[in-house]
C-alpha cells in the first residue's frame, strides 16, 4: 500500500485512488480472496492507457508489485 501511495497516487489523469486492505463481512456474497484493493477511476480509455505507460506506474510494477504480489486480478469496466 505504501508503493502505491507512493508512485501511483500523483500520476496525473486519476479522477479518485483508493488503496485498502479488504474489509471482512459475513455476507456470503462478499469476496474475500484478497489482501489489498486498488481502486483507481479514469475520466476516459485514453487516459488509462496513459497512466498504464507512465514511468512511475511501470517503476511501481517492477519495483514493489512484482516483488510482492502472488495473485492479481483487475476489473475494468466503463460506465
């Protein structure tokens, strides 16, 4: 979380960053299969692919999430 903060947070073109740990529930509907969420709101695909190539994202991929992360799955979804 704190990689995250710390190079994905100011990357331009992010309208809302969310980093957390997951939030327990004893709702069955619930997925806990995970440690950490990233939530990141883009106003548009044009500029998720940007932030997808900006340095400090790829700095943050080779440098703190791959040596951490065992699984990862990601939701993009438009509105």
């Amino acid at each position: 979380m704190d990689g995250a903060h710390k190079y994905l947070k100011d990357i331009p073109g992010a309208d809302h960053f969310h980093v957390g740990y997951m939030a327990t529930s004893e709702r069955p509907v619930v997925d806990q299969s995970y440690q950490v969420a990233l939530n990141i709101v883009f106003k548009d695909k044009a500029t998720q692919d940007a932030y997808q190539i900006h340095p400090d994202h790829v700095k943050f991929v080779e440098e703190v999430f791959k040596k951490v992360v065992t699984k990862v799955v990601v939701y993009d979804f438009g509105g």
